[in-house]
C-alpha cells in the first residue's frame, strides 16, 4: 500500500515538476516561495552503441563480449503466502 502511495506522489511530482520547467522556459528565471526557479541544461556523456557495436564488428566483437555480471543487493517485500 505505501509503495502504491509512493508511487502516486512521484508521479505527482515529475508532472509537478514538467511544469515548472514549461514556465521556467518560457519566461525565464521567477522566484517562488523564497526559491529561485530557472532552466538549466547539462551535457552528459553516453555511449553511441550503434557506432561502438559499427567499430567492434571490424575486429569480430560486439559490445556484449565487454559485459559483465555484476552483483546488486535490494530489498524485496512480497505478501506472505
């Protein structure tokens, strides 16, 4: 019930947020509530597979022969039978 909760108000949140930006894009900065809202962009770098997998195929690879298993913990919660 609380992860369905969770989920709801993330939701909420992210269109919450959709919207902010919608307004920050258009007008520009605007304070609210004592914050300052404004649109910033970042660049981020990530992998183009398709030229990566392009390059590896001329030595007989492909971008999976590079992957590994690697192990990962998390909490998981199901209902008691």
């Amino acid at each position: 019930m609380l992860q369905e909760q969770q989920k709801n108000l993330e939701a909420d949140i992210n269109n919450r947020k959709r919207h902010l930006l919608a307004i920050a894009s258009q007008r520009g900065p605007f304070k609210a509530h004592g914050s300052l809202l404004q649109e910033e962009t970042r660049n981020r770098k990530v992998m183009n597979m398709e030229r990566l997998a392009a390059f590896l195929q001329g030595y007989g690879h492909t971008p999976d022969d590079f992957k590994e298993d690697r192990p990962y913990s998390f909490l998981e919660i199901k209902k008691a039978a």
